[in-house]
C-alpha cells in the first residue's frame, strides 16, 4: 500500500519549520539590537549562572574599591597634617636654640610670641576634620578630640582606639589615628610621658620668664624643651612612616581590586554579548530557510484536483 502525506500535514509541518526560522531570527535580532547573547535562563542556564556570578563580583569589587577610596581619603589628609604638624615642631626647636644664644628679653618675648602662634596652628592640627569627621579622634571620629592646647593644660576627648575600615580578605586598615598616641608619647627612657603642646607652652613660660632663673637653671631647662621638640618630631614621623606604609597598602588593594573587576566584565561581556558575526550570518541563514518555507506553503496552496488525477 502507498502512503502519501496529505496536504494538511504537509501544511502543518511547513508551519511547524516556519514558526521555528521565525523564532530563531526573531532571538537573533534581539541578539544583535540589544548586545546580549541571554534575556531569559531557559536559553543558557549555565551561562546566566555565570553572568549572576560575575554580576555579584563586580558588585563586590566595585564596594571595596570605593570602600578603599573613602578610607585614604582620610588617611592621605591626615598624613599631610602630620607633616606639617612636624614642620612646626622642627620650627619650634630652632627658635629654642636660637633663644638659648640671646640674652635680650626683648627677643625671648618675641619667640614666645612666634610659639603662640604655633600652638595656635597646632591646635588646628589637632583637631582637623575632613567632611565632618575628625581625623585625630580615633574611633570617636564625630567628637573633637582637644582643648586647652593654647592656654592649657591639655585635654583628650576622643578614644584611645584606632578608627579602622574593614576590607575583605586582608587584615583591617588603621585610618583615624588616636590623637592621645599621636600627640603624646613616652619619652626615649620610658619613664615619662611627653605631651607636645605642653612642651611648647612651657617653652613659651621659660622664655617670658628667664630672670625667674639663674643662668645654669634656664639653659638646663630650655635643653630639655629642645630635647623633649626633637622626641616628638621623630616620634610624629614615625607615625607619617605607619600612615605611608598604609597609603601604600590601599594602592595595593585598589590595583587588585580593580584588576579583579577588570577579568570579572571580561568574562561577563564574553558570556553575555553575543558573536556579531556569527549571528548576523545565522540571522541571514535563517531568513533564506523562513522564505524556503513560505515558498514551499505557497506551493501546497497551489495544488488542484488536477494534480491528483
């Protein structure tokens, strides 16, 4: 027995074939107009996971990043008022080696009026603030760390602890510095604490009252402010030293990072975006077989009774 395919299921599976090139040119164009290989997972689920994937990572990244930005914001200006912090206190031991060669209180007095002058910039050190947070106020860095710097005695206001950022997978980053540790040590024997405004108030006392002391009393005392200027400048340095140390780290941090962001939108942009070439070449293959499969339905129509006989 023949068998022949009747003209209604030659009409369905020239429909079926035209709705399947249809559909695929129509993916296509969506391909090509959008710039995205996958709109939906059911066309790739192993690849949308790897687009959420990166998508989060990138995420991530760009979070530390600005994370890392912030935080060395604070540190770099804190840095630049330590040196100049320092800058003062190099400043503040020559007048007191120069003090120590004059015998005219005309002169001391107007030292000791040049050292008011500093504490007063000190002051402004101390409690510098950077978009509303203070940079020498520790973990407390919303409370203003000093008072009584110029007039005295000297007051701390803001924690003994370190301001710290937390980063992923590298150890925290000190960023506000406890003013009560950047400002006062202990002197080279340990036995002592320094404080530096406090240095340069006496300082200031020693010179507006030489004839309070004898001679030998006066250069005793006006060699230990030069002594206790030099312990503080290179301890302050040595905290610039930490803080350089930790700008440093934030560039490491940030290259890596960003290099890490970097390979994530590469691997995102080759998942996601489709081959240009390649589907326009498919979208025109598709094209030809949709218009094969309409001329062949056109051809079914064209049948008569005549075609049978």
């Amino acid at each position: 027995m023949t068998l022949r395919i009747t003209p209604h299921r030659q009409l369905q599976l020239s429909q079926l074939h035209t709705q399947g090139h249809l559909s695929r040119s129509n993916l296509l164009q969506n391909q090509i107009s959008s710039g995205e290989r996958i709109h939906r997972p059911s066309e790739d689920p192993e690849g949308q996971r790897t687009i959420l994937n990166q998508q989060a990572a990138i995420a991530r990244l760009e979070t530390q990043v600005a994370s890392i930005q912030y935080s060395r914001t604070y540190l770099h200006q804190g840095n630049v008022e330590l040196l100049d912090a320092n800058q003062l206190l190099v400043q503040a031991k020559s007048l007191a080696l120069e003090a120590r060669q004059s015998t005219e209180q005309t002169d001391l007095n107007i030292i000791a009026s040049e050292l008011d002058g500093y504490l007063q910039t000190l002051e402004s050190i101390a409690n510098a603030k950077l978009d509303g947070r203070y940079l020498f106020s520790g973990a407390t860095n919303d409370t203003r760390p000093f008072s009584g710097i110029v007039e005295g005695p000297t007051q701390y206001h803001g924690s003994q602890s370190s301001g710290e950022v937390v980063l992923a997978n590298v150890d925290d980053v000190t960023v506000f510095l406890s003013g009560d540790e950047v400002f006062q040590h202990l002197n080279e024997t340990g036995d002592a604490r320094i404080d530096i405004f406090e240095t340069i108030r006496t300082l200031k006392d020693d010179l507006r009252n030489r004839a309070h002391f004898s001679q030998d009393e006066w250069g005793a005392r006006i060699d230990r402010r030069i002594d206790e200027l030099q312990q503080s400048s290179d301890h302050v340095l040595n905290v610039v030293g930490e803080q350089s140390v930790s700008l440093q780290q934030f560039d490491r941090l940030q290259t890596r990072a960003e290099d890490l962001k970097h390979e994530a939108q590469i691997l995102l942009s080759d998942t996601q975006s489709p081959d240009f070439a390649t589907a326009v070449i498919q979208l025109q293959e598709e094209q030809n077989l949709l218009q094969y499969s309409l001329a062949t339905v056109t051809r079914i129509f064209d049948l008569s009774v005549l075609d049978y006989l």
